[in-house]
C-alpha cells in the first residue's frame, strides 16, 4: 500500500466507516500527498489491511469514482484521476443531521442479523427482468406522451386489491388502493390527507424511527404508548391521550418486539376511533410474512367504521430496491387521495409498477412469500440454537430475535463495532423515544443469516458484547 496513504478509523465516531475513508483518501489527493495516476490497493487488499468488511471500502471506492477522484482500469487497477493544477477552494459540504446519521446506519448493508431486508439469495432478478423488458415495450412510445395515473396502474391495483382480500382478509375496491414508493412515501400521503397539524397521536413505543420522524415532521404531538405482549396498550393511550385524533400501529407484528395485536385490544382501539372521530394507520410492513401459523388478518378488515388506513409494501417480501408499496384507503377518503397522489405525491414509475403486477398475476409473488416463510423459520431456528449454545437470554421478535443485555449495556456502541465487521444488529434502545422506558438489547434480523456464516457471526458478536459487558453474563431475565 502507498506510504503516503494513511487511514486512520474512529470505531467510536458516529460517521460511518465507508465514510471516513473516503475522506481520507480525498484529503490525501486534494493535499498532493496521492499524485495523479498513483495506484490505489484494491478494495479487498485495503478491507484487509483496515480490518474492515470489503463491502465497506468498495462503498467508499464508488464514492470516489462517482466524485471523479479516482478512475477504475480493469487489471490495471484503480489510480488517483487528474487533477487541475490550481483547483479551486471548494465550499463544505453540509453535513447530514443526526437522524440521518442514524438512519443511514440503520440501512447501510446487506450484512449479517441486518434488519427490514429480505434474503440475500433468492431474489427474483431475472423473473422482474423479464417482466420489465415486456412492460417497457408496453409502455412504449404512445403511452409515454401522456402521464400515467398519478394512483397508479390499474393492473397492480387490481393484483393488489385480490391479493389483500386472500392473505390479509381486506375486501377493498382498486379504486381505494393508490401507489407509492414505499412505506415512507405512503405514510407521508396519508399524513397529507388527513391534515391533523397539531393534533396528538398514539405511537407505539419503542416505535420505528422513520415514522416517529415523519410525525414530527407532519406537526403532530406525539404521544407514546406503550407495549406488552397484547400489542399496543390501548387503555393506557385512552387514559393518557384520548382526544388524540391518530393512532400509528403495526398491529400484525409489531415492530420492533413482534407481538400481534390481540383481538380484544383490536376492537378496543376501533371502537375508540369511532367515537372519537380518529384515525388509525395500519403500518402492515411484514404483510403475511408471520413464521408461525397463519398471519392475523389485517386490522382494516375489522373496520366497519371506515377509520383505518392500510399501509402495505413489497420491501421485505420482495426487495426495498423497488421502491414500491401501497395504500388503502377507506372510500370516503379516496377522493382526497386522489388529489394530493395527482398533485404532490404521483405513484413512481409505471414500468416497475406492471412488472410487479405480472409477477403477482403469474403467481410468482405469492409463490416466493411461502418459500421465504420456510427459509426464514429454519434461519430463525438455526439462530435460536446458536443462542441456546450460549446460555443467552431471547425471545422471537417476528422476523427478528432479540438478545437481551444486562442494565446499562451500551447497545449502540455494540452495534457501531460489529458493522465494522460486516454484521448489523438493531439496538433495541434506539427504538425508544422516552429514556426512561429504554432497555438495552440486540435485534437479530433473521433473514439476513446464512446458516453457513451463523456460527462464525454468532462468535464474533459475542466477543464484542463482552468486552462490553460484564464476563460471563449474556443477558437478563
């Protein structure tokens, strides 16, 4: 490795890896210490050498080639670009705040016991790429001089409205169901729609952190409710907050501890809503995905009142690269969806969208969602026996097991640590908004675990975890 390249890295800091050796690399071409056309390490060599996952250099790699500070030439290696003899002295860039820091930590990846992925084998790339070649012909050059329907295509409307009716028990028209790119973009149109500026509303609590966000950003007085394992403690939100005019829920699996909302408190919640003229946002982002039993039917398809607006995705059942998810909205509110999807929110591309609808049409979507259960109970199974090994303390979290840690065990540094070695636990603790009611533990994705690099991330998690915590002790009760 070149001498004057001298990387320096803050396990500790909160700026990712990938991050700090871009900059060092940058900084030592920018000072003249990296002249152009000197050659670079290979991004396997560097990962070696830094003790880092490889995939962490090449992130930092394709930055610099994006920015033009270095070229790629096959086997003649990656070397520092030309540089203009007097460059000029560039503006700072604006650094992300601290909830982006955050969240881009949260979905850096793939790597091991990662969260909201699905399996990293498996996926149906040369099923969609058919799909969209025959789609792109069928959007050809007529469809593209008008604009698609901002609810999106009627034919992965449809798919959609018959699928619902068959996993999740939900009758719904496809005139209610409207296109988004994703769970975040269907949850900022519903917030559009409904206009609750001001208002309280119930979050779950500990509560994903995205959409605890997109509360806040909406102008929403967020009050936490928490929860046990019925789901969302109802009565204590109608105690605390009954004139909230919102409730978010994942009432199928909660996230992030997995319970479902039981049936008792399901009507309780509804029949809230209805006398109190509220809401309730259904997050349904696990779908049918439930590795025991069949999943509990959606809580729209106990909604007689027309209270509760269904959020659904393909992220976890097929790939967040698709950027594709859906809502439901009750009929009284399909008109105002239409306008704020028409004017500020129009579904993404209409060629993903028909590939998607011919891949559901074909059977293919439902045929992966049942070979994804299985692969994802013998993963969790394989987990669990790890864990067992290790006299560790768990419980099954949906698609996740989570590790409890002693009192005061700092999770997030554990986390920050083991990304450094290609493995991306969840902290439990950053899933709370309240301090108080924060408990420390790890959220071990289970779709994110080949069982052929188990045993070895298991290992190496637990060194981490006790240099952290007290020798010997994996956990409470």
């Amino acid at each position: 490795m070149d001498s004057n390249l001298q990387i320096h890295l803050d396990r500790t800091a909160k700026l990712p890896l990938s991050e700090q050796i871009r900059t060092s690399i940058t900084r030592a071409i920018e000072s003249g210490l990296l002249a152009p056309g000197t050659r670079l390490p290979s991004w396997q060599d560097l990962a070696a050498h830094l003790g880092v996952a490889r995939g962490t250099v090449q992130a930092a790699y394709e930055r610099l080639s994006d920015s033009q500070m270095i070229e790629t030439f096959g086997a003649r290696g990656t070397r520092v670009a030309p540089r203009p003899r007097a460059a000029a002295a560039q503006p700072e860039a604006p650094q992300p705040g601290t909830f982006m820091r955050t969240y881009q930590e949260m979905m850096a990846g793939p790597a091991i016991f990662q969260l909201g992925i699905p399996a990293l084998e498996g996926l149906p790339e040369k099923l969609f790429a058919r799909a969209r070649s025959s789609n792109l012909l069928k959007t050809g050059s007529f469809s593209s001089l008008v604009y698609p329907d901002p609810r999106g295509e009627f034919e992965l409307r449809r798919e959609i409205a018959g699928y619902l009716s068959i996993a999740r028990n939900l009758h719904c028209f496809p005139e209610q169901v409207f296109i988004t790119s994703g769970y975040s973009s269907g949850l900022g149109l519903a917030l559009r729609v409904l206009g609750l500026e001001g208002k309280k509303v119930w979050m779950e609590e500990p509560g994903f952190l995205l959409t605890r966000k997109g509360l806040e950003l909406a102008r929403l007085s967020i009050v936490p409710v928490p929860v046990d394992a019925e789901g969302l403690n109802v009565g204590y939100g109608i105690e605390n907050a009954a004139d909230a005019a919102l409730a978010v829920v994942t009432p199928g699996q909660q996230a992030p501890l997995g319970s479902t909302l039981s049936l008792r408190r399901r009507l309780q919640l509804l029949e809230w809503a209805v006398s109190s003229d509220a809401w309730i946002i259904e997050d349904d982002y696990l779908s049918e995905l439930q590795l025991e039993g069949r999943a509990a039917p959606a809580l729209a398809s106990l909604d007689k009142g027309k209270r509760v607006i269904h959020i659904g995705s393909f992220s976890k059942t097929v790939s967040p690269g698709l950027r594709l998810g859906f809502v439901v909205a009750p009929a009284e509110l399909a008109t105002a969806f239409s306008e704020v999807a028409a004017t500020l929110a129009p579904a993404p591309s209409p060629v993903i969208q028909l590939a998607t609808a011919q891949f559901m049409r074909d059977g293919h979507y439902i045929r992966r969602v049942r070979r994804l259960k299985r692969l994802y109970s013998a993963q969790r199974d394989a987990l669990c026996e790890q864990l067992r090994m290790r006299d560790a303390e768990w419980v099954k979290a949906g698609l996740a097991v989570l590790l409890r840690l002693p009192d005061g065990a700092p999770d997030v540094q554990i986390v920050r640590e083991a990304m450094t070695f290609g493995l991306a636990p969840s902290p439990l603790s950053m899933w709370f908004a309240t301090p108080s009611w924060a408990l420390p533990g790890l959220l071990l994705g289970v779709a994110t675990v080949p069982e052929p690099y188990l045993a070895t991330s298991c290992l190496r998690l637990f060194e981490i975890i006790d240099r952290y915590c007290q020798p010997g002790v994996r956990g409470i009760t």
